[in-house]
C-alpha cells in the first residue's frame, strides 16, 4: 500500500518467531496476518512500557523543580573565576 511514512524491515530472528507465536495466541482472528500482529505486539510494548516513561519524567520534573534556586554562588564568584583566565 502506497504511504509517504517511513517503512521498517523485521527479519524473524527466533525471538521475533517466538512473539508471533504468542501473539497468534492472543489474537487468533490475525493468526494469518504476521504485520497485524507486529503492529498489535508493537501497540501492546509502547502500552507496557508508557506508565514507566511517564513516571520517570514526573520524578525528573519533580527534582528539578524541588531543586530550582536551591545552588547559590558567593558573591564575586563570577568575577573571581574570570579573573583566573588569561
């Protein structure tokens, strides 16, 4: 089918066999249509594996706002770093 998005190739190494077999399992009406099922295994991961991405960017966010302002410099720190250089 004709499209304008990027295409990707899967070679069927035993672990991406291994998949297929499991997802005919779960999703037997796609049995016969191997890219149903690696779009289905695709959708499934991204769904798994979504709520762990989100909850390490709240605790990122979470730090940098908890830690915002809270590194203070001397005064004259600036000015007595630059005054090192040549």
């Amino acid at each position: 089918m004709p499209t304008i998005r990027p295409r990707h190739a899967i070679t069927e190494t035993p672990a991406v066999a291994q998949a297929l077999e499991n997802a005919r399992l779960t999703w037997p009406q796609d049995k016969d249509r191997p890219s149903r099922l690696l779009l289905r295994l695709i959708e499934a991961g991204n769904e798994a594996i979504s709520p762990e991405i989100e909850r390490e960017r709240r605790v990122r966010l979470e730090t940098v706002r908890r830690t915002a302002g809270s590194f203070e410099y001397p005064d004259g720190y600036l000015e007595n770093l630059r005054s090192e250089w040549p």
